[in-house]
C-alpha cells in the first residue's frame, strides 16, 4: 500500500510541476512605467505612455531596436510570455507591434519574439485589426535578458501610436529534464525500499 501511496505522490509531482510556472514579472499598466526604463537605462528616456483612463500601453514616438525595457534583467532558463495587444491596422508599411529579448538597452537585440510584420522568428504574428487579442510565446533565453517592446518605425516611417499592450506576465517554466530526474530518484527509492522489504 506504501508504494502505491509513494508511486502517486510522485506522479502528483511530475505532473504539477510541469503545469505550474512561477510568475517573475506582471504588468498590467495601472500605474505607472516605473519598471521600464528607456536608452541607457534610464526611466523617462523612452516613448511609452499610459494611454489616459484606459490603462494600457502605447507609444508617443515610432522606433527601431527596442524602445521600452524591463528594468530588472531575468536569468537565462525556458519562459512563457502572455500578453495582450491591440494593433490598429493604421499602417500602410505593416510595421507596429514588436517584442523581443535584449542583453542591454538600447539595442543589443538576442531575439525577436513575435512581431506584427512577420520579422521575428516566431510562428505566429501580432494582428492588427483594431481588437485585443492574446498571445502566449514560450521561449529559451541562453543569456541573462530584458523584454524589449516598441512601436516599430519600419522602412516607411511607421506610424506612432498604433500598437497597444496590456496585461504583460512573464513566468518561468520548470525544467522538465530536472522534474524526471527527481521522479526517477524518487521510483528508485521505491524500489529500492521494496527489495530490502523482500
């Protein structure tokens, strides 16, 4: 009866540690920008603004190699990224909406995410049709990062303020490698214990 009671707690493990990701950073844009800061990491260096009685993001100013960056840099690992964004299909060249990973600001671009121009590396692309859609991009980071979001300039100009964010959370996803190799452990114990029982 032990084993079983054991053999269960230890898929139990397996299976919520594979579920559940740890939040490491949210942003709903209800406040203020203080957890971004702009080129050469300073706060008010850049072109985000909290678009007034709405709490969302948008941008005052079209860019190019990132314009907004979390202030607080992650550690490399596996994360899922969830987000919100509203693109308002104003612009002729298709620049808007991009999200990307950055060693430092400004610049120093690791990877582009996901993008409203089919730029970035992803499968999927942000929509702009005037709606909010969500998103959820999983990612490797091979390096110490910041998430980088901008109102891309693109090669026509772009045009400033039609790409909108909201609800930002960033988690970190368990190893799974790590996960069953405490799950073997634990069956081997298991086993272990029944042997030495025999």
């Amino acid at each position: 009866m032990k084993k079983f009671v054991l053999i269960g707690m230890a898929i139990s493990f397996l299976w919520t540690s594979q579920v559940f990701a740890a939040l490491v950073f949210s942003e709903d844009f209800e406040g203020d920008l203080s957890a971004w800061v702009g080129a050469a990491g300073v706060e008010a260096a850049h072109n985000g603004q909290i678009v007034s009685g709405s709490g969302v993001l948008n941008f005052s100013a079209a860019t190019a190699g990132g314009d907004m960056y979390t202030s607080s840099s992650f550690v490399a690992g596996d994360y899922l990224l969830e987000f919100k964004y509203k693109g308002t299909g104003t612009d002729p060249t298709g620049s808007g909406g991009f999200v990307g990973l950055t060693t430092a600001y400004p610049g120093s671009i690791l990877q582009w995410l996901i993008s409203e121009n089919g730029i970035a590396s992803s499968s999927a692309d942000l929509t702009s049709d005037g709606s909010w859609d969500s998103y959820s991009v999983a990612f490797s980071a091979g390096s110490a990062f910041h998430l980088t979001f901008e109102d891309f300039n693109g090669e026509g100009g772009g045009i400033a303020g039609d790409a909108y964010y909201d609800d930002i959370d960033l988690s970190a996803v368990p190893v799974p490698a790590a996960v069953w190799l405490l799950g073997s452990g634990l069956l081997g114990l298991v086993g272990f214990r029944r042997k030495r029982n025999a």
